[in-house]
C-alpha cells in the first residue's frame, strides 16, 4: 500500500501535466470563442431590428454570457501557466546570475595570480627551476593549458551575459502578455454585467407578455412533438428497410456459399472416382472368361469406394463492431461516421449554439420543461444548410408547407435537418461531406435557426460531441 502512495504521488503530476492544454491549445481557444462572440453579436444586431424583446435577443445573450464565461476561464487558465513560466524564468535567471558570479570570482583570481607573475623574469625561473627536461615540459604545456583555460572562462562568462539578457527578455515578455490577459479579462467582466443588465431588462419585458409567450410555447411544444414523431417514424421505417435488404443479402450469400460447397464435393467425387462422371466402377464391354461350358465367377467383382472429405470452409472474420441489421457497405459507413466523432464539420459554415441537447427549463416560463432532440444553431438569414458527412438522403418532408426537413442516412446513423426555407436534394439522393442540401429559415421572431439532430437506430445522441469546436 506504502509503495503504491509512491507511485500515485510520483506519477499522478506527470499525468496531470499531460491532461492539461498546452499554451497554444489555449490561445487557439481564445480565439475561437473571440470569434463566436462576434458571430454571436452579429446575429444579436440583426434581431434588434425588431422594436419589442424577442427570445432571439434573450438567446443571443444567454449565448454570449455563456461564451464569455468560457473565456474568462480559458484567460485564467493561460495566466496560470504564464505565472508558472515567469516562476520557472525568474528561477532560472537567479540561477544563471549565481553561475556567474562565480565565473566572475574565479575568472578575477586567475587574471591576480597572471598579474603577480606578469615579468618574463619570473616565467623563466619558473622554466629553468625545473629539475630536467621532461618536467620543464610539463610546466610548459600547463602554463599554455592556463591560458586556454582564462580564454574558456571569459567565453563562459560573455555566453552566460546573453543567455541572461534574453531569458530576461523572455521573462519580460510574459508579464507583458499577462498584463495583457489581465486587462481583457476586466474588459471581459465589464462586459459581462453591461450583458447581464441587458438580459434582465429583456426578461422583464418577456414576462409582461407571459400570456402571449405561453400560447407560443403551447404551439412550439406541439410543432416540435408532430416533427419528433415524424422523424422517429421515418428513422424506424429506413431501419426495417435495411434489416429487410441484409437479411436478403445474407440468405443470398448464404446460397451461393451453399453452391461453392456443393459444388467443390462433387468435384472430389469425381477426383476419387477417376473421373467417372457416374461416380461408378469402369466396366468392360468383353466377354466373361470361361472355363469349360461355364463362365468363371470372379468373386472380386464388387467395385472400391472412396470416401472423401469436403475441404473445409474458411472462416469468416466478423469485424469489430459489426451490426447484422446492415449490409457490408452500410456497416463499413457507420464505422467511418463513428471514427469522426468530434471532428465532423458544422452544419452551418457560421453560427452558434443557442440551444443544447436535452431538457431544459424555459428561459422565461420557469415551470415549463422543454426538450430538444439536437441542438439549434442560431445563424445568417438565408445561411446554407450543408451535409456533415457522405450518406444517402432517406426523406425530405415538410409538416406544416412553411418549412422543410431533410434526413441523412449513414448506415446505422442519421443526422436530422429542421427548419429550412427550400431544400436541394431528393430522396435517395447520394451526398457528400459539405455538400449544399438548403437553405435555413427564419422564424416569426426574426430568427434562422437550425435544428440539427443525430440518431443512431432510434437512440438521440447529443450532436455536440460530434461536431468540431
């Protein structure tokens, strides 16, 4: 037990260190949540054109409250490793001044000691006070080695000056960045309760029209109920579609490999039997031999039988992960789908989540839960709607005649296209990755917001995870 609290507390930072982002993972982070604010901004603009406080304004904020929030986090985390760097600089330049002083003390003894025997009389005696030839060498060699050694002292002490002056440099320019950091981050909390004040107001101004807001929220929860509906039953008809077209597909190989295997033990029978077609004993068309007035029986006349073994079947190897409800070819489309997880691109090129997946309490009507199957992407008027990875398009449909819908298959998956003005696919249809498919509506409020869904057979899984951020 002793030895393994060692090793937790001798591994455990080295594993810490490893899990946490690297200073350029965090200014990439930065800048991506810089960018969705102003992406965020823009859509909030485009929704003020509207006099009265609509939930697009509400969302909008919420949103950037949020993405602010994240940013603040990220600002401290990469002031945390600044303050670690400046810590370790500052250690390292203390260190590098100490070695110096050093070099200093000793490099000023040795320049003493070379004054003290300056005169050429002294460096003689020094040379002829040697006892023989061999020893006056060895002064000789010592005295060059001195000289190199107060030349490598010098060169260590002009190497160790610059490595000082541009760790210091380095170190400066930390506490510049963190200053830096410091003064986003209080621009960022300004901010923040300049949003909130915002937000409020606009809440206020919601719950005066309550009476209204909950007639929309009636109307939206039975839209969004008769659209889940819809898609559940066209994600459960493609899935007994394509059980349907692998078991035909199995029983079809199934039959062909019973041929092979039919096929192959014929053709040893016919091996075994000398190829005999009739898979019998060769006869003869001459006459019995006969001994006298009687034919000679031959009691040996009864034919050999081979027995052979049909060659065994190969065994087939089922891959990882494989689902018998699909084809070979829809499988090998789930598996890519799967390993994409996290690095599928956005539905929209541009745009920010202003609702998550999942229940959620209603913003204004506190008591009112709500459920989102995928998630809504607030994004431009008029913004092109696109495929996240290749598939064959199973439905385009449209419940109420305003908007339209499209479903994508991907073998054992599904991903979902809601609220659009126009589509540009068929069902059927063959799609790849980034591929045009619509074009995004806007709302009664002012809104375009795409709802974007991902199914795997009939479970709803969080789109998120799934996508790029």
């Amino acid at each position: 037990m002793r030895i393994v609290a060692i090793l937790f507390i001798f591994f455990f930072p080295i594993y810490a260190m490893a899990q946490q982002p690297s200073r350029d993972d965090l200014v990439k982070r930065r800048q991506n949540i810089l960018e969705s604010i102003k992406q965020t901004e823009a859509q909030l603009e485009a929704t003020k054109n509207d006099k009265n406080a609509t939930m697009g304004q509400l969302r909008a904020l919420q949103s950037k409250l949020a993405e602010r929030q994240r940013l603040i986090r990220n600002i401290n985390e990469e002031i945390g490793q600044i303050n670690n760097n400046i810590q370790n600089s500052t250690q390292e330049v203390n260190t590098l001044k100490r070695n110096l002083e050093v070099l200093k003390m000793r490099y000023a003894q040795s320049v003493r000691y070379a004054y003290r025997s300056r005169s050429s009389y002294d460096m003689m005696a020094f040379l002829f006070s040697s006892n023989d030839f061999n020893e006056a060498l060895r002064r000789i060699k010592y005295l060059k080695k001195y000289r190199e050694y107060r030349k490598q002292q010098a060169n260590k002490i002009r190497e160790t000056q610059g490595i000082i002056v541009k760790k210091i440099n380095v170190l400066n320019a930390e506490k510049s960045e963190k200053d830096m950091l410091l003064s986003t981050e209080e621009k960022q909390k300004q901010e923040i309760q300049k949003e909130t004040n915002e937000t409020n107001a606009i809440v206020k101004d919601l719950k005066g029209r309550e009476k209204q807001l909950m007639a929309q929220i009636d109307k939206d929860k039975r839209a969004a109920k008769q659209l889940n509906k819809a898609i559940e039953d066209v994600i459960r008809r493609e899935m007994e579609i394509a059980r349907k077209k692998a078991e035909e597909e199995a029983r079809k190989r199934a039959e062909e490999e019973r041929r092979k295997q039919e096929e192959a033990k014929k053709a040893n029978m016919l091996a075994a039997a000398g190829g005999n077609p009739a898979n019998k004993p060769a006869t003869t068309t001459n006459a019995p031999a006969t001994q006298g007035n009687k034919p000679v029986v031959n009691n040996n006349t009864q034919p050999r039988t081979t027995t052979s073994t049909p060659p065994p079947v190969a065994k087939t190897v089922v891959p990882k992960n494989y689902d018998y409800s699909l084809t070979p070819e829809a499988n090998a489309l789930s598996n890519s789908f799967e390993t994409n997880r996290g690095r599928l691109p956005w539905p929209v090129e541009k745009g920010f989540i202003s609702q998550g997946f999942g229940r959620y309490r209603h913003a204004i009507a506190q008591k009112v839960e709500m459920e989102n199957y995928g998630i809504d992407i607030s994004t431009a008027h008029g913004a092109i709607a696109r495929a996240v990875f290749e598939g064959e398009v199973s439905k385009v449909f449209s419940i109420d005649g305003k908007e339209w819908n499209i479903i994508v298959s991907h073998g054992a998956y599904f991903t979902v296209y809601n609220h659009l003005s126009k589509t540009n696919v068929k069902a059927g249809q063959k799609v790849s990755t980034k591929q045009m498919i619509g074009n995004v509506r806007m709302n009664d409020d002012g809104e375009s917001i795409l709802n974007f869904q991902i199914w795997k057979s009939g479970t709803k899984l969080n789109p998120e995870v799934w996508i790029a951020r």
